[in-house]
C-alpha cells in the first residue's frame, strides 16, 4: 500500500508542476519544452476525460482550464482515504 500511495504523491505533484509550468513560455526543443512533454504524456490519461466533461471557465478573452484543480482535489481525496 506504501508504493501506491507513493506513486499516488508523485503523480500529484507532477500535476502540480505541469500546473506551474504551464505560466512559462516553452521554447520549441529546449529542456523545458521537454520537461513540459514529459508531464503532459503522464498526467493526460486522467486529465483529458476530466477536461472533456468540464469546459474552460471564459475570462475575457481567454479560458481557464480548471481541470488540474479538480483532478488535485480528487487526488487529494483519494490519497486521505487510502494512505
């Protein structure tokens, strides 16, 4: 149950940093577009479903994603039950 949990945590905080990154301009090839394909390929599976059901929430002219908060929250959760 240990390694769950773990991994759980990990895959939180990849959340997490995709979330931030997501406030910087990646450059086509550089080591943080890398980083940013990294995390996009490991945390997409959980985060796309959530995005399809839950629209960008509209602010002027742009969309605010909110589906890594949701899927966060839900971690969240899911890892005070089970750890």
């Amino acid at each position: 149950m240990a390694l769950v949990c773990s991994v759980l945590r990990l895959w939180l905080l990849a959340v997490f940093v995709r979330i931030v990154l997501s406030w910087f301009p990646a450059t086509a090839g550089g080591g943080l577009a890398r980083v940013s394909d990294l995390l996009g390929a490991v945390t997409d599976p959980v985060l796309a479903p959530v995005r399809r059901m839950l629209p960008p929430v509209r602010m002027g002219g742009m969309g605010l994603d909110l589906s890594p908060m949701v899927v966060l929250l839900g971690g969240s959760l899911l890892l005070g039950f089970i750890c």
